[in-house]
C-alpha cells in the first residue's frame, strides 16, 4: 500500500477493476512505493475528487526512453500512482 495520503485513489483504482501493471522502488531511492495502472489517469478530476493535500502534485515523465507516465507523486511520503499518458481508458 501506498501512504495515507494516496491510499483512497489506490484502493478506488483496484476497487474498479483497473489492472496494476508495476508496483515497487522506481528509478531512484528518493522513491519510496510507486504504483502504476493500465489507464490514462484524469488529473483534474481526480484532484477535486479526492481533496489532495498540498504536497500531492503532479508527476509527468514525457520521455520515451524511460517510459512515459503521468501521475500523482506524494512530496512529503515519496510514493505516486502513475498512469499512462495515452490510452483509450481513462479514469475519472
């Protein structure tokens, strides 16, 4: 599991039936726990849905070599839910 911060829009995700792809350490030790799903992830949406606190921003990784996400990222606990960035699901 994610941090608490997270953990509604983890559990919302799974409770759906949205295919988690990855989940683990990523690509530095600055990351805790990243979680990522088959899904292109609606930001805005989700933002006013679950009331993130100020430290949930907004990741993005537009680069190809290292594979494309798009996400949350939790600044005070290291964790994030990824997405795709293209994709014909989308979550709300």
């Amino acid at each position: 599991m994610v941090c608490e911060h997270l953990r509604a829009l983890e559990k919302d995700l799974i409770k759906a039936g949205i295919k988690e792809t990855a989940r683990g350490q990523v690509w530095t030790e600055n990351c805790r726990e990243w979680v990522y799903f088959d899904v292109v992830l609606d930001l805005e949406s989700l933002s006013a849905r679950f009331q993130f606190d100020k430290h949930i921003t907004v990741h993005e990784n537009l680069d190809p070599k290292s594979g494309t996400e798009r996400g949350f990222y939790c600044t005070k606990c290291h964790d994030g839910i990824m997405g795709l960035i293209k994709g014909s699901k989308k979550y709300l």
